[in-house]
C-alpha cells in the first residue's frame, strides 16, 4: 500500500479546503445558525417534538443537512476541477491503485465534514443545551453518511461534462430529499401516506440515525437505519472504485 | 533488460484507428525519438504507457513489469512532461514538487534535496512560493520537466518538451537531457523540431496513421533511407526534360541519389543544350528531409 501517496492525497485536499475556507466553512456555520435563530429560536420557542423542544429537535437535522451537502460538494468539485484543468493525471500516472486515489478523495471529503460537523455542533452548544447521546452512532452515522455522498460526488463528477452538472443532483434530488426527510420536521407529525413515503426516502435514515445519536429519539428502529445506511455506502464506494478501474471518463 | 518493449499495441477511438499494430523497443540508456506528424498517434501511444489511455489490444512492458497487470510497479518507474500543462492549482511551485513526490510515494523529508537540486537546476528557486500562473511558459515548461524527475524515473517520457520555448533555454534543455541521460535516465522524446531529434537521440521511430513506419538507430536510419541529391547549377535557365530522379528548377537540377546512374545522361543533355555547369555539390539528407519524404 502506497500510504504516503494517500496521505499526500489527503493532506492535499484539506489544502483545498483551506484554501477555499470563506466558501465551504463559514457559510454553513452561519446558514446553520440562521435556521436556528428563525426557526429555533422564533418560531419554535414553544412547540416540542416529542420529548424535545423544537430547537434541540433541529440541531442533528441541521448538522446532518451539512454532512450530506459538504462530503458531496467537496468530492464532486474537487474531482471535476482535476478533469477540467487535467491535474487529475498527475494521480493517475502516479503507483496509487484505484482504491487509493478513491480513498484519497474520500477521506478529504470526511474529514472535511468531520470538522465542519464539530465546529456546528460547538457553536450550537454555545446558545442550546444539547449533547450527545451514542458518540458511537454519531461517529458511524458521521463517517458512514459523508462515505455515501462523498462516493455520489465522485461519481457525478466523473460521470459531469460540465461545472452545471454538478449542481443537478444537489438541486433535483438532495435538497428535496433532505426537506422531505425530516431535516425541520418528525414524519410522526405528518399524515400516514406521507409517513409511508418519507420511509422510501434513504435520506431519511441518515437524519432519523443521526438524530438518534443525539437525542436518543427517533423516528424508526435506529438499528435499521444502521444498516441502511452501510449498504448504501458499501455499494457506492465499490461502484466508485469500479469507475476509476474502469478509466470511466478519466482514460481517453 | 528493455527499459520499454511495446508488442502489437492496437488503440481505436470508436471507428478511428489512433495506433495500429505497433511494436518497438527501448534498451536502459537509450535516447529514443518518437517521431510523427500531428494526429499521428505519438501522444496516444505515450498515454497507453503511462496509463491515461485504455488499449484493446497488445502489451506494453516498463523495465519489465506489465502496465496493466502490474501498474503500480510500472509507474514507479517512468516520468511524464506531458505536452499540456497540468499543474495542482491549489499548490505554490516547490509544492508541485513535494506532491509529487508523495504520489510516488516519498516523504517530504527526504524529497527536499531533490526538489531543491530541481529548483537550483531549472532556475526556479527565486519562484519556490509563487503559484505556478505567474510563472512564464519557459518557467512552466521547466517546472514540468522538474515535476516529472522528482522522483527520479529511471525512464523519462518528454512528449513535446521544448515547444514554445526560446532558443536558449532550448540548448540548456538539450544540455540537461544528455547530461541525465548519460547517468543513466532512459528518454522517450517527441518533438516537432526534428534537428532536436536528429541532435539528441540515438533511437528513432517514425509513427504514420497509427502505424509505426521507420525504427533504427538514428544514423542507421538515415543511411538507410538516404535520399540526398546531387545539385548542379548552370549558367542559365534550361527547359526541363523527364528523367527519373531528376528535377529541373530554374537554372538548377537535381539528381536523387537513387538516380545516381542519370548523371551521365543529365551531364549529356546539358552539353546539348549548350550550358555552362557552374557549380556542382552533393546534399546529404536531413532528419527532417527523411521524415517528410517517409510521412508525405
């Protein structure tokens, strides 16, 4: 195993990651806050969620909501830019194997979302009573959900001819996805059809696990989620590895 | 041991033949020139060594190991200048360096001598922390050269390593080559200076529609498929006549060498048309002169 190269990889993308801080960290700090203060703190003031106030109830659904979007962002625009000014074939000349250079990516983007996660999380502790509950769901649930989607980023951007395509599954899918999945709301809250429906979205697990990590609540059987969640992001980083095997849209 | 064996390399892109049956060797030592015009297949069949391309068909060995079946070993041991530049932009230029250096596996500890030799040696220390778009495309094409030797490949692949580059830096470029080359780097080189070909390498092959039309060592080569002429020149324009191998221009003629048995019939006729000869040279063939006969 090429360790050195991996690390590199690693160290690389963080490099990135500073380097664009005022665009990937910042602002989901500050939007995560926004929704707090609106939704938490006025309009929520006297409304609980089981055995929650509203505002406790919003804080794994917003840490998740961020986990989710930044592990995809990070590995979709970090792999498109490499195919768009070509810098991936310095990792693709490289003695990486193909699960390395997947790795590579995968771990930036996890640890990107790991300290996004933690910086949230300070923050919100500043102004809410919240903690967690399982740091071992909340570490499986955090390392699992950013595999997942940073694994769908990897794809998309190899799959992308241009910048657009990107944002096509974020706007089309994640986004809605995320609202229906109980990021603001308990699917106990909503009418049975809904309920039925929320439970084919697998976006749902994510957040109802998480949620689970943290307040030792949730919507489902947590064990479920676990599992759900796993396979997803098994099969996503198999296919990941199988793409780059392939060359698919990186070898002429 | 062959420091590069290609053995029936077959590439198409859809219906487009891009290489086609090519096979070639290089011995450890060589300077081994790829030759061919644009779209000739040169860039493909480098990608199909380093890994950038997928082939159908054939096999390619670096110092002996597989690309495919043993990539990562194959890879330790070449380095690319590709004929784009392709540099991390989210790096300053001693960065560049020490990536790639761990790419390939090396930590940044003991790749700093490297990249500081690299630096000193293609006069980019002063640039160290600068981000390589303020770097001119001199500087640019030096710092790919640096990048491809940092991690010291014992076969060092140059597709187009001199283009757009001034004449000075050239001849430093060529002075560097040899130098690394007489210690024992390996080179695959294409350029579109032939001269540079014909100066530096003892290898060369030709490349012509995917398919490989002339290897040999260089001076074989240009025995081989000498064409040079006989020129004479004449005190005054003379009317053309069809001789083979001869061509009349003005007041001058021409006799390829494989028309050397013309001359007596050529001296004949200008003797009838009553013109004085002025001046006669023989001309051997240039590289090039080879090179656009073989690919016309």
């Amino acid at each position: 195993m090429n360790l050195i190269g991996l690390l590199t990889m690693v160290k690389r993308e963080n490099l990135r990651t500073i380097k664009i801080i005022n665009q990937v960290i910042w602002p989901p700090i500050i939007s995560s806050l926004l929704y707090i203060f609106i939704f938490g703190f006025s309009l929520g003031a006297n409304f609980e969620v089981g055995d929650v106030s509203y505002l406790v109830f919003l804080v794994p659904g917003l840490i998740m909501m961020n986990i989710i979007m930044t592990s995809y962002e990070e590995s979709s625009s970090s792999l498109f830019l490499g195919k768009f000014i070509n810098y991936i074939q310095e990792l693709l000349i490289s003695p990486l194997s193909y699960i390395e250079i997947v790795l590579g990516f995968l771990f930036g983007s996890i640890l990107r979302s790991a300290v996004l996660s933690s910086l949230i999380f300070i923050v919100f502790k500043i102004f809410i009573e919240v903690s967690i509950y399982s740091y071992l769901l909340y570490v499986f649930f955090l390392f699992f959900v950013s595999l997942f989607f940073a694994c769908v980023g990897l794809i998309v951007a190899l799959w992308a001819e241009e910048f657009d395509n990107l944002a096509i599954l974020n706007t089309f899918f994640i986004t809605p996805l995320l609202f229906f999945g109980g990021v603001f709301h308990s699917i106990k809250l909503l009418p049975e059809i809904f309920q039925k429906l929320s439970l084919m979205n697998p976006l749902f697990y994510m957040i109802d696990g998480f949620r689970y990590s943290i307040l030792g609540e949730s919507d489902f059987n947590v064990i479920y989620s676990v599992l759900i969640v796993f396979v997803l992001a098994v099969l996503a980083f198999f296919y990941a590895v199988y793409l780059f095997k392939k060359g698919y849209k990186l070898k002429s | 041991m062959k420091a590069l064996s290609i053995n029936n390399l077959h590439k198409s892109y859809k219906n487009l033949k891009a290489v086609d049956g090519v096979n070639f060797e290089m011995e450890e030592g060589d300077f081994f020139g790829f030759l061919g015009p644009n779209g000739a297949g040169k860039t493909t069949t480098i990608n199909c060594i380093v890994g950038l391309a997928n082939f159908s068909h054939g096999d390619i060995k670096v110092f002996g190991k597989d690309v495919k079946a043993d990539y990562r070993e194959a890879r330790k041991f070449i380095g690319l200048a590709p004929q784009e530049y392709n540099f991390d932009p989210y790096l300053k230029i001693a960065d560049v360096l020490i990536y790639q250096a761990g790419y390939y596996g090396i930590k940044k500890k003991d790749a700093m001598p490297k990249v500081n030799e690299l630096l000193k040696q293609f006069r980019l220390e002063a640039k160290g922390d600068v981000d390589y778009r303020k770097l001119s495309g001199g500087m640019k094409r030096r710092l790919a050269l640096a990048r491809a030797l940092v991690h010291n490949p014992k076969l060092l692949i140059l597709d187009e390593p001199t283009a757009g580059v001034d004449v000075e830096l050239r001849l430093e470029l060529h002075n560097y080559l040899r130098k690394i080359n007489k210690e024992g780097v390996t080179i695959l080189l294409t350029s579109h200076y032939i001269e540079e070909v014909e100066k530096l390498c003892n290898k060369v092959a030709i490349i012509h529609k995917g398919k490989l039309i002339a290897n040999d060592h260089t001076s074989k080569l240009m025995e081989k498929l000498d064409s040079g002429h006989t020129e004479i020149t004449i005190d005054k324009k003379i009317k053309p006549k069809k001789i083979e191998f001869v061509e009349f221009n003005e007041n001058k003629i021409i006799i390829w060498n494989h028309g050397k048995d013309k001359l007596k019939d050529v001296f004949k006729y200008i003797q009838l048309q009553n013109r004085t000869i002025v001046d006669v040279k023989a001309v051997k063939d240039s590289l090039q002169d080879i090179f656009l006969r073989l690919t016309k």
